[in-house]
C-alpha cells in the first residue's frame, strides 16, 4: 500500500512541476507583417488630407519663443518643470528621492479644447535629452476616455517609449494591460523620433519615424481624447525630454 501511495505523490509532484513549467511565460516576440501590409499601412500617412480632413492641433514650438518657463509643478514627491527653448517645449522630471516604484509619472491632456473624437490621426516629435545614470527615463502618449467615462472604466491605447505599445481596460479600478510591441531598441536613444498614431474604425496602427512597427484592434468603444506625460521606472531621479510638432486631426 505504502508503494502506491508513494508512486501516486511522485505522479503528483511531476505533475505540478511539469504543468508549472507549461505556465512560464515565454519570451515576447514582436509581430511581423507581409510588405504588402506595411506599405498599405503606410500609405494612410500620405493621404491623412482625405483620411482625417479636420486638423485640430497643428502646434510647433518654433513660434513661441526661446527660454520661455511656462510652469513648475510640484507633484506628490516630484518636481515637473517646462521651459521653452531651441524650438521645443523641454520637460524635466526630478524626484526628490529616489523613485522606488512604476508609478513616477506625469500626464498632461494634450490641448484640452479640442473635445473628443472616436477616429483620429497623432504626430509628435521627441527626443531624450539627458536622465541620471539609472537611465530609467521614459515618456507617453495616449489616447483614453478616462475623463469621459471615469477612471474606473477608463481604457487607453498608448506608446510607452522607449517600453512597448500598449492598451489597457480598467475593471473596477484594476487595469488589465495587453502588450503588442516591445521598443527596448530605442533605450538609451538620444536621437530625435516622430512618433504617430492613427485610429480607424478600431484598429490603431503605430509608426516611428515613418516606418509602420504595430497595429492592433483596441475593441474601445466611444470618443478619446489624447494625454502625454514623462515618468520614471524604478530606481530613478532624473530625466528629461523635449517634445515638438504637436498635430491632432480627425474625419
């Protein structure tokens, strides 16, 4: 009896380990897409007069001026500061101590009067200028209809960069985030990137410099409106980012 008793903890315990070993998440690959797809894709940014014909935001920062401080704020344990200068809009993110958690992080509605739209074209320009040696630096930009339904509802599309193209779908305040590509690659970038987005219809498709990387269906519902910010992962003090060419349009 003790010999099939022992035989059956045995089968157990291989099982455990076997079905634990089966549940390790495997490594993320980014997707890859026919030419074909890519080209159509692009395509879309040639033609944004007859896509999205009603232009919202058309913002560069080459007509405001130069050394320009247009705000500093203080924020939970963090300093934000914003200063127009070069051409751009600069924003430096400073924690008072070091930051020992993911949620270091900053958002700003982009252009508040431009109200909500449900399919849209995105374009900003931004570059890392400088961040502390944790190199933990990051920024984003999203689309979300957190102030239109609530952020215990709210759902987001966003580019995290230099992290990954996200969106999430918040459940009685828990969000549930889905990954659709990884950007490591540009860690550590100090070379200036335009970053663009296009909703149509529910599918959202990402580009970086011109070049199509993702496209995903958010299966959102409803109008969005837009949101950037700068933050820090953990382990970091300091970052800063410039951002320029600021352009929303819509159908």
């Amino acid at each position: 009896m003790k010999k099939y008793v022992f035989s059956i903890t045995l089968f157990i315990l291989l099982f455990t380990v076997i079905v634990a070993f089966a549940q390790e998440e495997e490594p993320f690959e980014n997707p890859t897409y026919t030419q074909e797809f890519i080209e159509e894709q692009e395509s879309m940014l040639s033609n944004l007069d007859t896509l999205f014909p009603r232009t919202l935001v058309n913002y560069n920062y080459e007509q405001v001026g130069s050394g320009i401080q247009d705000d500093i704020e203080q924020f939970e344990g963090f300093t934000f500061k914003s200063i127009k200068t070069n051409g751009r809009n600069e924003i430096t993110i400073t924690a008072d101590s070091v930051c020992d958690s993911e949620d270091c992080n900053r958002g700003w509605q982009l252009f508040n009067t431009t109200g909500s739209y449900k399919n849209f074209y995105f374009h900003i320009d931004v570059q890392l200028i400088d961040q502390d040696e944790s190199n933990s630096g990051w920024i984003f930009f999203q689309y979300t209809n957190g102030l239109i339904v609530g952020e215990n509802s709210r759902c987001s599309g966003e580019i995290t960069f230099p992290d990954k193209v996200d969106k999430y779908v918040t459940t009685a305040g828990e969000r549930e985030y889905t990954t659709f590509y990884d950007l490591k690659d540009f860690e550590n970038d100090y070379e200036p990137h335009t970053l663009e987005m296009i909703r149509l219809d529910g599918y959202t498709s990402v580009f970086i410099d011109g070049h199509f990387i993702v496209g995903f269906e958010d299966e959102f519902t409803g109008n969005f409106y837009h949101i950037y910010g700068v933050g820090l992962h953990s382990g970091g003090q300091y970052a800063a980012y410039a951002f320029d060419n600021f352009i929303i349009r819509r159908q």
